[in-house]
C-alpha cells in the first residue's frame, strides 16, 4: 500500500517471523504493537487472591489513619477554640 511496491499484497507473516494477526501489513506501527502479545490460555486468568487481600489491608489501614487524624485534629480544634474564646462571657 505504501511501500510503492505496486500490485504485490502484503506478507502474511510479520516482522518477527510469526503469524500476528495483529500485523500482517508489514508497518512498523503494526510491527511495534505487536511485540510482547502471545496467544496463550493464561491471559484469561483471574488476579490471585492474595494481591486482592493486600490491597483490601492497605485501604483498610489508609482508611484507619485517615479517621484517627480526622478525630485528634477535630481534638485539638476544640481545645484551642476553648482556651481562644474562654474569656468570653457566655449568656
């Protein structure tokens, strides 16, 4: 198509040698986006369950650290609230 090769089709076979079928024109584009792609049955396989625990613990500890310094800086708010208006005569 745009090599100017005329009325010649395309290879089948890529770059590297394989039959890609996500390229078979020969382009570099093509050529490139089909490195480190393999047909393979492991591809379908669900993420392992201890990566999930893991994440599960690290939002679960973020989440705790979160409350804890939302609870002391309400804490320490209050109290210098208190001693900034406790010469305040209250009605």
């Amino acid at each position: 198509m745009y090599s100017g090769t005329g009325d010649a089709s395309p290879s089948p076979l890529s770059a590297d040698g394989g039959g890609s079928p996500l390229e078979n024109t020969g382009s570099l584009t093509g050529h490139i986006l089909s490195q480190g792609t393999t047909e393979s049955d492991d591809d379908e396989e669900a993420p392992s369950r201890s990566g999930n625990r893991r994440v599960i613990i690290i939002i679960a500890v973020i989440v705790v650290v979160l409350l804890l310094g939302g609870y002391l800086s309400v804490t320490l708010a209050r109290d210098y609230m208190d001693s900034v208006f406790g010469g305040v005569p209250r009605k």
